[in-house]
C-alpha cells in the first residue's frame, strides 16, 4: 500500500524521463530539494512544484529499492 497521493504518482510536468538516475543520485538530489524549499519557502509554505519533483524522485528511489527486495528473494529462493 502506497502512502503517495494519486495525484503525486504521476510524473509531474509530464517530463519526459531520458536517464533514470541511480539510488545514489536520487537521494543527493532529494536532499538538495529539501534544503532549497527550506532556505526559500512560498508565503504559505514550500514550493509546491519543488514538492511534485520531490515526490517524484521519492518515488523512483522507492521503486527502485523494491527492484532490489524482489531480485534478492529470487536470488534466495534460486539457492
């Protein structure tokens, strides 16, 4: 069960996704995010699109951590 809005999980802007970046990438880029919308938030907050791309890379690293969970139950089940 996903705990992301709907309207989160689907790729803000529609920006075309070239290269996914790697776990590593998407943490550092995260954190730099998260830094910027607290450094400079709006009037009533952070930056809302600076959270739909926050969201979006959340979600990628998240898929790309249960890639892992499932190749390494298959790679144990396979033993």
């Amino acid at each position: 069960m996903s705990h992301i809005p709907a309207v989160l999980k689907s790729r803000p802007l529609n920006l075309p996704c070239v290269e996914r970046p790697d776990a590593r990438e998407l943490v550092d880029r995260s954190r730099v995010l998260v830094n910027a919308m607290l450094e400079s938030p709006d009037d009533a907050g952070p930056n809302f699109v600076m959270l739909l791309i926050l969201a979006d890379q959340l979600q990628m690293l998240h898929d790309d951590f249960e890639e892992e969970v499932r190749q390494l139950r298959a790679e144990k089940l396979s033993e």
